[in-house]
C-alpha cells in the first residue's frame, strides 16, 4: 500500500499470505485469493484443464507459489520459484515436477 514509506517490504508487501491483523486482516488474503478465488474465475470463464494447473512466481511471489504448491501437493503439475540476486542474475531456490 503506497500510503506507507515502506510499502515495498510491510503491509503491501506478498508472500501469498493471508493478513492477521486489523485492519488489514478482511481484505488482505491473499492465500485465499491465489488458492481459492482466482482458480474458480478461471475455470468459469475460460476453456481450461483446471487438473492441469501450475503455479509461480517472482522473489516473494515465488515464495508464496512455492509454499502454496507444497500445501497443495497433486494440485499443481509444476511448481517452482525463481529469484535473482542483486546482480540480476537467476538463481533456483525450488523445483518440483509430477511426472
């Protein structure tokens, strides 16, 4: 949340994490969001295989997929996290492929 000097690392900050504090505890679920919300808008408004589904994302992103997918294991065909270092260069922290 830009209303806050450190909205870069505090409360608009994302690991795939639901709030647990007032105020932000009501909206702010992101877990609920990313695990729950957004798969059942796709499958009802898109021609999707939902039993081939895969998660990722970048640096917290990829924290919050990576913790999701292991909270969900079946759910996801890949899973996987990617991060750069300061020098921009991509290192792996996780993977996990379902055969």
């Amino acid at each position: 949340m830009p209303d806050d000097e450190a909205y870069d690392f505090g409360k608009g900050a994302s690991f795939y994490v639901n709030a647990t504090q007032a105020p932000w505890s009501r909206h702010f679920r992101m877990r609920d969001y990313i695990e729950n919300e957004l798969p059942e808008l796709v499958a009802a408004n898109f021609a999707v295989d939902m039993a081939r589904q895969g998660i990722t994302g970048h640096s917290m992103g990829g924290h919050g997929a990576l913790t999701i997918a292991l909270r969900n294991r079946g759910r996801f065909r890949v899973r996987w996290e990617r991060r750069f270092n300061k020098a921009g260069v991509l290192y792996k922290v996780g993977i996990e492929k379902d055969s």
